[in-house]
C-alpha cells in the first residue's frame, strides 16, 4: 500500500493536480489536509490527472471530488475504473438539498393534508396488494395441501390459542361480571333485575365474547407475528429464504393465518363461558339469583341464534388481525425503529379493524332481521 499523494504545479496557464499513489480510506492520511492548505494558498484547480493513480475506493474518490469543482476536467487516462468510480460518488456530491417546505399556515396544512392522502392511497394499494397474494397462497394450500407446514402451524396454535385462554376467560369473566353489575343497578330501579339474565346472554354471546378475544388476540399475536416476520427480516432470513426458493407466504403467513382461523372460535367459545360465568357470579350476589335460575333462564330466554352470529364473526376478524400482523412484519426494514413502527402499527391497524368490521356485522345483522 502507497500513501496518498499529489503535486499541484502550473501547465500551460492551468494549475493541475496530479494525484499519485493509493487514494484509500487507508492511505490518505494527511494528503487531504496539505492539500487544502495549498488550494488555499493558490487557488483552485483548472485540471486533474490521474493516469499515475493507485488504488482508489470510494472514500478516496469523495476525498478527491471536494476539491474539485464540478467543471473540471478529470484526466482518467486509460483507467476506466477510476471514471466509473466517480460517475458513482459524483452524484452524492453534487445532489442539491430540496427546499424546506413551510410548516405552518395554509400551504404547509394543504402539503400535510396532501401528504397524508398519498401515504393512505399506498397504504391501501399495499394492504389489497397483500390480500390478493394471500388469497392466492390459501388457494395454493387448499390445492396441494403437502404444502402446508403443520410442524409451524401446530406451534403457533398453541402461542395464538392455548396460550390465550387463561387470559381470555378472566378478561370476559369481568366484563360479563362489569354488564351485569351495571344492568341490576338499572333494571332494580325498573322492578324488570330479572331480566339481567337476558342482558348478560345477549350482550356477551352476540357482541362482548368474540370482541373482547379479537382484541386479546390483536394485542398479543398480531403484535406477535410482526416481531417473529420483522426480526427475520431485519436477520436477512426471509431473503435468506428467498434465496433458496421458499414461498415466504407459504412458510410464513399461511401458518399464522390458518392458526388464528382455527383458534379463534375456541377462543370466542372460552370467552362465552367466562362472561356468563362472570354475569352468573354478580347476579348471585347482587340481586339472589341462583346459578340454577340464572343457567335455566339463560336457556329459555336467550335465542341460540345469538350464539352462532358471535361465532360467525370469530373466522372473519381471525384472518384480519393475522393478515394484518403478517403484512407489517414483511413491511419491516433493517433498523430497529422500523420494527417498533410496524408492531405497533399490527395491533392499532387490527384492533382498528376489528371494531369496523363489528360494526359493519352489527348494521348487516339488524338490516337482516337477525
């Protein structure tokens, strides 16, 4: 390796700089510090000849670049190495920093406003564009179903679904608890306390019990799948996998999604159970309603139909919270704060969308007669 050097000297009415030796981050040393004082001293350079110059990289090239100004003529010679070179680090020098846009005032709120509809035109571009690539890797699965991975699919079963009910069947025991509290304090002012039994049934089958697990499983899967697909991300496995010819969404979203399909009626059935078993527990000790009239009186007066309408909703918002969880871990950069904006971005994007859809169900349902 040769140090870094120049010889600056007048041709011809031109000051031209003739570099020597190797222009690495290396070997500069201190080349670049004498040769700014000598600029200074004499003025700028009318010509650069590089014919005798060694190695260069790019930082020896940006080095090179800083001063010169961009008019001159940079003799190469016959490296042609050395003109690709800085026809790639010329473009970092030279690139003119944009305008700063005004932040206040009517412009700045028509450019936020603006931006913000593009940001949601390619947020909604993105997500269909997701959705069309799951649709077709379900199809796929369904076809050939040798492709399904059952080793992932089994194990995110138990991290989605096993693992959840606990917490499920607390959550729903004290919001049916919370219902029927609130219900016997009004109707017992209406002389109808009886008919907390009927308020509990309806209100934990029909709307609370697959709400209260689609936002459960929000919070804990949908961020989880994010972490799990961004973390691969930012490791460089999914190109890894890539690489090798594995379907990303056959290895790692199908066995989210159908994990998520396949437990969320058991976890909306075990939220079913805790709610009335809280509304049970409150009624007893409030108004004296035993377990046996409260269960019999369930039976009698709440309509199964509201049963099946809470499960129907149960497959649906699975596959919106684990294809949103899924298409934000894929969205994940090579940083940190990428991973953090996209987990957080799964579980608001989900729990967004499940309190949408439920409230598309519940207009769908009331049109029907339901």
């Amino acid at each position: 390796m040769t140090s870094a050097d120049w010889h600056l000297y007048d041709r011809n009415g031109e000051m031209t700089l003739h570099m020597t030796g190797d222009w690495t981050a290396l070997a500069l040393g201190n080349a670049l510090d004498r040769l700014s004082a000598h600029l200074g001293e004499r003025g700028m350079v009318q010509r650069v000849d590089l014919s005798d110059l060694g190695r260069v990289d790019t930082a020896g090239a940006l080095a090179l670049l800083q001063f010169v100004p961009k008019e001159v003529d940079i003799d190469c010679g016959p490296r042609e190495d050395l003109r690709r070179l800085i026809e790639l680090v010329r473009p970092a020098l030279y690139t003119e920093t944009p305008p700063r846009r005004g932040s206040g005032g009517i412009v700045g709120f028509f450019d936020r406003f603006g931006r913000q509809v593009v940001q949601l035109g390619g947020e909604a571009y993105a997500m269909l564009e997701f959705t069309g690539r799951l649709i077709a890797a379900l199809g796929r699965t369904f076809f050939h179903p040798r492709r399904l991975r059952v080793t992932p699919l089994v194990a995110m079963m138990q991290d989605a679904g096993v693992n959840a009910l606990p917490i499920v069947f607390v959550m729903t025991f004290f919001i049916g608890a919370v219902i029927a509290l609130v219900g016997t304090n009004l109707l017992t002012t209406l002389g109808v306390e009886v008919f907390t039994v009927q308020l509990v049934g309806v209100a934990i089958l029909r709307e609370f019990g697959v709400v209260i697990a689609a936002i459960l499983l929000s919070g804990r899967s949908a961020s989880s799948f994010a972490a799990q697909i961004g973390s691969m991300r930012m490791n460089q496995e999914t190109d890894a996998m890539q690489v090798m010819g594995v379907d990303r969404f056959d290895a790692l979203v199908i066995p989210r999604v159908l994990a998520a399909l396949l437990m969320m009626p058991l976890m909306t059935f075990c939220a079913d159970i805790g709610g009335i078993a809280g509304g049970l527990l409150v009624s007893w000790a409030t108004i004296d309603i035993s377990p046996v009239f409260f269960i019999q009186r369930t039976l009698e007066t709440v309509n199964i139909k509201h049963f099946w309408i809470g499960m129907s909703k149960a497959p649906f918002l699975a596959i919106v919270i684990a294809a949103a969880g899924c298409r934000h871990g894929l969205m994940v950069g090579g940083d940190v704060q990428s991973l953090g904006r996209n987990v957080t971005s799964a579980v608001v994007q989900s729990v967004f969308m499940v309190i949408m859809f439920d409230a598309i169900f519940a207009v769908l349902f009331m049109v029907l007669d339901l």
